[in-house]
C-alpha cells in the first residue's frame, strides 16, 4: 500500500543539511536516466519529468504553470508527484507537489552555494519577489550566518510587499543591488537578461533559478563569459534552457565553458577556486533531483 505524507507535518520533519547530504549521496549513486516533455500553450507550459536511479527508485513529477494565475490569487505553478519503488516499481508515496517542489528548488541552489559561494557571504540579493525567493530565505538563512536579504522585482510593490513579509529590504536600483551582492538568486519568469554582465563584481556567486524553458534567460552573455559555470545537471540543462542554450547556440559559450555539475561533486571540481572568482551555478532542477528529494522526505516521514 502506498504512503500519503502529509505536507504540513512532514515539513516540520525536514532539515537544509540532511537533504543537502542527500542530494550529494543520490549523486554517488549511477547515474539517472531522465526524460522530460514540454506542451506549450502560449505563456502556459505542461511539463512531466521522470528519473530512474538505480538503487533509489523512480518518479514521475507533472508540474503545470500557468503565469497569468498570480493575478487571479492562485498558484503560478501546481502538479503532483508519484514515487516508486525501487526493487519492485510499486507506487511507494503520493508526495505533495509543492512541498517536493519548494526543497528541491531551494536545496539545489543551496547545495550549489555551500560549494560556491564564500564562506563569509552575507548580502544576498533576491531577484523576484514570490515562493521560491522565499524558500530562499530560509535555506540561505540555514548556511551563511548573519545573512542580509535584500529583494528587487519588476512591481516595486510586490518587492515593497515581500519586503515587508519577510522583514528584509527591497530596493529599486537593480545596477546598484548587483553590485553590492555577495549571493545574487534570480527567480523570475523572464524572457529577457535582467543581470548584465558588466554589474557584476568579484567574489560574488549566482544562482540562476528562473530560466525552464528554451525561450528563458535571466543573465546576458558577458555575465556568462565573465565566470565560471556549473550546473546541476548538464543533461537536463545544456540543451533544454534558453539561459545555456541560446549563449551556446550563438557562440557566445561553449559546452567546454561548464566547469561542473553536481555528478562531479566526489571530484572535488564542484568549487570555488579564489575568493575573487565570479562563480555561476545553473539551477535546472531535473526530475533526479525531484526523486532524491521525494525519498529523502519519505525517509524522514517514515522515522517520524
């Protein structure tokens, strides 16, 4: 019989650096099979993700995002995910889409920091003023002590209100925020650069989270040139981002460009090299990252 986790209290069970230890440990595993389909209707995209691991199971993740919901108070993005059993392939757990969702996001990014960013980061600054930048808050707020939120989005009101939820500052002046930023995360729905290349500073970490789709970027490509790349997954992001795909296509990057993903991590290559490195991390968030966080909670819901 399978398992239904209840989100509310299977939250309260949950921790940033178990699921970013499980995350490292589902990379030592061999490597995931996944396999993504998109369907397009104007701005609103179906998505399903699957990923198979040997030795930890599989998952099917369905996500819908409908960006024109914000206005009418709902969701922008909603779905549902199904966990199977590794030996057998019976369905194991129904885990809640948005709880699956939010960790994964933020524990990749997370991960991504904890390797990347300086040790004694502290002003962080939030592209985009809805649930993953608050997600971001608290899974920032678990690694760099003393951190400083700042957030900027396009409605300086919905920054203003966000803001004022979170007790953090917004600010106005992009350039400047950039600029002054030791951890820059971008969670927006843009089609269109928003962080120019010629803002940034030294020592200062990315975490690219918005761009899904191929027709998506949140950075320009002197930003790209400018640091060192990484990502999640290159499977799941060279060929399916526009963030990568269009800087790749046009020449302004190459493959070769790519320093690292999270399958290097045992390599000790996923890393910063000095404190005056620009680094970038490509948060993709493929369904393997769907299904290690969904055992994790699992594993945590089950030792309750």
């Amino acid at each position: 019989m399978s398992i239904e986790i209840v989100p509310a209290e299977a939250e309260s069970l949950l921790d940033w650096h178990a699921l970013t230890d499980a995350l490292e440990a589902g990379h030592r595993l061999p490597q995931a099979e996944v396999g993504d389909s998109f369907l397009y209707r104007g701005a609103d995209t179906l998505l399903n993700r699957a990923a198979w691991i040997d030795g930890l199971g599989q998952l099917v993740k369905c996500a819908t995002i409908f960006p024109g919901n914000g206005a009418h108070g709902k969701a922008t993005i909603n779905g549902s995910v199904t966990l199977y059993g590794d030996q057998t392939g019976e369905l194991e757990a129904l885990v809640d889409f948005h709880l699956v969702t939010k960790w994964k996001t933020a524990g990749d990014s997370l991960l991504a920091a904890k390797k990347l960013a300086r040790k004694d980061s502290r002003k962080i600054l939030l592209v985009g003023a809805g649930t993953v930048a608050a997600s971001m808050i608290q899974a920032y707020s678990s690694s760099f002590t003393g951190a400083e939120f700042s957030v900027w989005a396009r409605n300086p009101v919905s920054a203003k209100a966000f803001a004022d939820a979170h007790g953090i500052t917004a600010v106005t002046d992009l350039a400047g925020a950039v600029a002054q930023a030791d951890i820059i995360c971008t969670a927006t729905m843009s089609k269109e650069p928003l962080i120019m290349g010629e803002w940034l500073q030294p020592g200062q970490h990315l975490d690219l989270i918005g761009a899904f789709r191929p027709d998506m970027r949140e950075v320009d490509d002197r930003a790209l040139t400018r640091a060192r790349l990484f990502v999640d997954a290159r499977a799941t992001t060279l060929h399916h981002i526009g963030e990568l795909m269009i800087p790749i296509a046009s020449g302004a990057i190459s493959e070769g460009h790519i320093a690292a993903d999270f399958y290097d991590l045992g390599k000790g290559i996923y890393t910063r090299r000095s404190d005056d490195e620009i680094t970038i991390a490509k948060n993709g968030g493929g369904a393997h990252l769907d299904l290690m966080t969904a055992a994790y909670i699992l594993q945590a819901w089950k030792m309750r």
